[in-house]
C-alpha cells in the first residue's frame, strides 16, 4: 500500500549537502514536513528557507550522529514540533581515502562512528517512535561500496556493507515482532555528483574524485522519496551498481580484477594532494551545495582525460557483466566446464 507522503514528517540526517540537501527539497515539494540534522547549522539554516520556499514546514536540528543521545533529542524535537515521527532517512556519512596500512586508526574509527554506530543511533532513535504509532520507515542509504568492496576505500566499504546487512537484520526482527507496518530500506548509489569527495579524508597523495559515470544527487533523493512511499528493501540508484554487482556474483575473481584497476585509474584526478583528515573528525565550511561540480561542464578541464578513461571503464565494466552472465547461462546448460573464472 502506498503511503501519503504530502503530510508526513521526515527526519534526514547529514542534510547540510549533497544526497541529504537534495532529499530534504524533494520530500518539501511533495509537501512533506522535514526535520533536517547535520553538525554544520548555518548551511542548515539556508536549506530550511528552501524548504519553507516550497511551501514545506521545516526546522533544523544541528546533531552529531555519534552522540546517541543527541540523536534521540532529534527525534524528540520532531515530534515535539509536529507530532509524529513518520519517515526516518540515516543518511550522514564521511569517508576516508588511502591503503588500509596508510590509513590512520582514529580516521578509521571515526569513519565507522559515523556511517555505522550513526545509522544505528537513528534507528534506535526512530524505531520506538515508529512502534507506538504502528508504522514507519526507516531508509538507511548505503552505498554501491556496501555490495561490492573498492580499493582505497576498505573502510567506508566495511561501514556500508555493515548498513546492508543492519536493514537485513532488522527487516526479520521487525517481521518476527509482528511489526509488519515498519519498513526498512536500504538504498545503493553508485558514484554521485556530491561535495563528498572534497570532505574526504585522504592519505593516498592523490586528490579524489567520483567514478564515472557519475549521477546526480536528485537521482538519489527521488530513489529515497520512492521508497518513503512504496517502501521496497532495496533500491541500488545507477544501472553501474547493478553491473558491478551481478559481475561480483557471478565471477569473483573478475569483479577483483577488473575494478581495482577501474578505481586506481578513475576514483582519482591527475593531481597530487596533501594528506587531510577531510571533515571526519570536524565538520568543513567548503562544500554546501547539492552538488559538488563534477558533472557535466562544471568538472575542471584539467580532469577530462580522467573522465574519459573512467567511461571507457564503466564501458568495461557493462562489457565483462555481460560476458560474465553469458558464461553462468552456458554453465548452467553444460556448455562449459567446471574450472575457468571463479
């Protein structure tokens, strides 16, 4: 059954920019009311005129999701304002680039306080909201990288392969409970057009950039907006995600292969860069917007021979999926022996 969301009250965590910015804007133009959290309280501030621009009722809520008592004051704050707690969006998260041994302990600790230890904060938080009333969602978006490990990103693919197998866990507690009206989702972007790459930590020497193809952050805010309405228990946003996955699958020992080069030639700028902790620890002024520039005519030119190598990559990676999908088909009718790609 679909559910109304013109009416509803949404909390969105890590909404000062990108992914979390632009779903806050599209639930207020489907007339939603938004609570919106992240540590930073001015760019906050701006989104609530946005929102309020569009005719929503909003406030933000500046909030640490590593504190949990902070962020069970969030979920009160809603309800306080508007009376209800409808749809829950854990969407706050930092990163961290560099070879797991390059890799400071503390950035990666605090990576895993935010993306992990964070989501869970806000499903402890909403949930008992959610069982008092009888219903609600919660929305966790994950990532492609929780599906499919990269390298240089060992950390934040270990958060969000956590965040998956979190909303697997939670789905068959909430069916034993007899919650059936409480729904998790688990949304999967693939690389999208954010600041996030200029938030990163980073420890490779080599400054970052989103993989190609790259989408935009509506694309995302639209896939969470459809699952607040028509929950569903996973949604990957870019059809690269659903290649990357299925080569995973099917071929293991391919998807390795060929991705690591992929991410090696294409996740960065032909640029060196200073070490940064990035905002895992603090958060940083730069960086607002929905967007961060890299789509389109807004990447700097001097990245356009990167960005062309990432597409004759991402054209790799469609053509070894379908190689990969026709190998299982003639496995699977005997037409081929049991070694090979494994």
């Amino acid at each position: 059954m679909s559910r109304k969301i013109e009416g509803s009250v949404v909390v969105i965590t890590g909404a000062s920019s990108g992914i979390g910015r632009a779903t806050a804007l599209e639930f207020a133009r489907r007339g939603a009311n938004v609570v919106v959290a992240a540590r930073r309280e001015e760019p906050l501030e701006s989104l609530v005129g946005e929102c309020q621009g569009a005719g929503a009722q909003a406030i933000a809520v500046p909030t640490d999701v590593r504190d949990l008592a902070a962020v069970e004051a969030l979920a009160a704050a809603a309800v306080d304002r508007f009376g209800r707690l409808d749809v829950w969006v854990n969407n706050a998260a930092v990163t961290v680039f560099g070879r797991f041994e390059d890799t400071p302990m503390d950035a990666i600790r605090q990576v895993i306080e935010t993306n992990l230890f964070g989501y869970m904060h806000g499903a402890r938080a909403a949930l008992p909201h959610f069982r008092r009333a009888g219903e609600g969602v919660l929305i966790n978006n994950a990532s492609v990288t929780g599906k499919v490990g990269a390298p240089y990103l060992s950390t934040y693919s270990t958060s969000k392969f956590a965040i998956v197998g979190f909303g697997e866990a939670l789905r068959q507690e909430l069916l034993l409970s007899g919650d059936r009206d409480i729904k998790v989702s688990t949304i999967l972007p693939a690389a999208i057009d954010t600041p996030f790459y200029q938030h990163a930590a980073n420890y490779t020497g080599r400054a970052p950039k989103p993989l190609n193809p790259t989408y935009a952050p509506e694309d995302v805010a639209r896939a969470i907006v459809a699952c607040a309405e028509n929950p569903r228990r996973e949604m990957f946003v870019g059809n690269v995600g659903v290649m990357l996955t299925l080569t995973r699958r099917l071929s293991p020992r391919l998807y390795e292969q060929m991705y690591a080069r992929q991410v090696d030639m294409d996740h960065f700028q032909d640029a060196p860069a200073p070490n940064t902790p990035g905002n895992v620890f603090q958060p940083m002024a730069e960086g607002t917007e929905t967007s961060g520039g890299w789509k389109g005519s807004r990447v700097p030119g001097r990245w356009a021979g990167i960005a062309g190598r990432g597409r004759f990559a991402a054209a790799g990676v469609a053509g070894a999926a379908s190689a990969v999908v026709g190998l299982a088909w003639l496995r699977s009718r005997g037409s081929a022996g049991s070694e090979g790609i494994s």
